[in-house]
C-alpha cells in the first residue's frame, strides 16, 4: 500500500524537529515503546525514568521487559534532576528517558553528559513538548531517539492516536519502522517479531496540514503563560520555573499550592475548569506494586502529586478568560 501522506508528515516533521528522520506509528507510547526495543533494550536491562511523569514513560519500559528506575525531579521544574541521576546507576543500566514534562525542557547538557559518561542511551519522551527548545534547539534533537504523540489534546494533535519516533541515526529509524511493522523490512519477509503500529494515512494527511501552524499555536501558549507569569501574585500559589535559555510550549500550566484541593474547589465553583498531573505518582500505581515501592520513597515526585494544579490552557483562550483565572487565583484567601 502506498503510503504518500505518512512520508510527506514525517519528512516536515524531521525538518520541523531538526533531525534526520521520523517514523511515524500508532500512538506515543509506541513511539517509545519501539524506540527503546530498536536500542536493544529487553528484559534485565534497566532505564531511568523521572519520578514524575504520565504513566506512559514507565510502560514503555516494562513493555519491553526492562526495569524502570525511577529519579526524583526538581521540584521548580518539574523535571528529571540531574544531579540525582548518576546515583541511580547501575551495571545494568543501558538509558536514560527524560520528559520534556508540561512543556518544559529538560536540562539536556548535563544529562547528555552523564549519558556519555555511562555510555548510556537517552531516549527523550516530547509527548508534552512539540516545539520546544532547549539553548536554541529543538527537543527530541539531543537523544538517540525521541518519541513524540499526536494524541488529539496534544500540542500537534491529530484526530485520533498517532505518534512518531524521530532521530538522526536512520538505520535506528528502519529498525523502528520495521517493528511497527510485523518486524517487516519488506512484504512478507519478517527479520523480527515486530507489533502492528502504523501512522494511519488519514491522521498523518491531517498533521501534515496543522504542522505549519504549530509555532504560532505555540506562541499563544507562551503568550498565555507569560499572562499567567505577571498576573498571578497570591502566596498561596507557587508558579511554574522555567530554566534559562529554553522556550518551553506549555502544554500544562502547572501551578502548586498547599492548599490546592481548596483551591481547586473554588476554582471550579466559579467556573475555571482544572486538572491534576497526575494525582498518583507512578511508584505507587496498582499495575506497579510488584516493583515494591511504598508512600515516602519518592517524597518530591508526591509532593507534587499532592499539590500540583493545572489551570486552563489552550489555544484559543482569550486573555479575558486568562484574567479572569488571574483574578480568581489572586482573590483565594
Ligand atoms: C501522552 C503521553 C504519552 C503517550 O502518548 P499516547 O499517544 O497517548 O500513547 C507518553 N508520555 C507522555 C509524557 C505523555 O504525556
């Protein structure tokens, strides 16, 4: 089957991502799902994930067989922290995967750094973070594969699941493809046992098409955010940090406070729709209890889950509504 609207997405997509190539898939967990299965990565091996991150990052992980290993982030930013990561390693570690969380890089010069050092993969999760850059250049750039999702409520949303793995290693990206594809490298001929995870043609048409306006809608994020960055002043709210020399797009406006269920409350009592990201930090989900963690082992990835806020935040938002939030968050006593 010709596959014409696939191509054309991921060619303007490596442009768009500054690297070499792009592989369009089903969704973004197996974006990173088979971006790690093409680095080898099984059963035995284990990956270094924040503590703090959608489910996701850690599923794809485990679906390879491999063992997550979980490093608290920086608290101001959310993030995978540095410094905390070369503590986590062992002889069996084989990558590391930061997420550009909410939008927000991750530091990527000391994390490259200790990735060499260890000689270790790094494998970047964007699905928060398409556009983003860090010191001028485009997330997902710095790894050995990244993998982005075009999940409707994302920033390049789709019509339906959709995702994809860029890199600059092209036969990492003919492994990826062939994966997502029965293990295929060509018709009936099949070199691994692959999974079927496909760019739907009909969803890659519709991101070719919305790829174009991806900065600008960026842009209003940002414009949306520095709003919220001015405006906000109540001491009772701690605001969302932004590392220098990044351009962060905001997926999330994320905000925490020590009262945050209260905060909640009143906020949507007066109409502000909110959300939390996410209310259970990954250590101590059911589908992980045989990893054997129990509540105070991973205190700041909790501390967030227990008082991070999400406020409004969307293309579109006029700054009517965006004061409107301000005000309400600045009259909470
Ligand atoms: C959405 C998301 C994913 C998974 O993407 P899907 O397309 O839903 O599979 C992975 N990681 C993070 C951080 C996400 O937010």
């Amino acid at each position: 089957m010709p596959r014409l609207e696939d191509e054309a997405f991921e060619k303007s997509f490596a442009q768009f991502c500054e690297v070499k190539g792009c592989v369009g898939v089903g969704n973004g967990l197996d974006a990173l799902m088979l971006s790690l299965k093409a680095l080898g990565i099984k059963a035995g091996d284990e990956v270094i994930v924040p503590s703090n991150t959608y489910i996701a990052t850690a599923l794809a992980v485990t679906y390879v067989g491999a063992k997550p290993v979980f490093v608290e982030p920086d608290i101001r930013t959310f993030n995978i922290n540095p410094e905390k990561i070369e503590d986590a390693i062992t002889e069996k570690t084989k990558a590391i995967m930061p997420v550009h969380l909410y939008g927000q890089p991750c530091e990527m010069d000391p994390i490259m750094e200790i990735a060499k050092k260890y000689h270790l993969y790094v494998v970047e999760d964007c699905a928060q973070a398409h556009g983003a850059t860090y010191k001028g250049k485009k997330i997902g750039s710095f790894g050995d594969a990244a993998g982005f999702s075009f999940y409707p409520g994302k920033n390049l949303g789709a019509l339906g699941d959709a995702g994809a793995a860029i890199s600059n290693d092209m036969e990492l990206l003919a492994k990826i493809r062939a994966l997502g594809n029965y293990g295929s490298d060509y018709k009936y001929h099949h070199i691994y046992q692959g999974n079927n995870s496909r760019l739907d043609e009909m969803q890659a048409a519709f991101l070719a098409a919305k790829l174009p306006h991806l900065e600008k809608m960026n842009c209003e994020r940002r414009r949306i955010a520095s709003r919220y960055l001015n405006g906000i002043n109540n001491p009772n709210v701690v605001l969302p940090y932004v590392i220098d020399d990044v351009s962060p797009v905001w997926h999330i406006f994320a905000i925490r406070s020590n009262r945050r269920d209260e905060l909640e409350k009143y906020l949507n009592e007066n109409e502000i729709g909110t959300n939390k990201h996410y209310p259970i930090p990954m250590h101590l989900q059911e589908c992980y209890k045989d990893l054997g963690f129990k509540k105070g082992d991973f205190p700041i990835a909790e501390e967030i889950s227990n008082t991070e806020l999400s406020l409004p935040m969307y293309y579109g938002m006029k700054d009517e509504e965006v004061d409107y939030v301000i005000d309400k968050i600045n009259q909470f006593k």
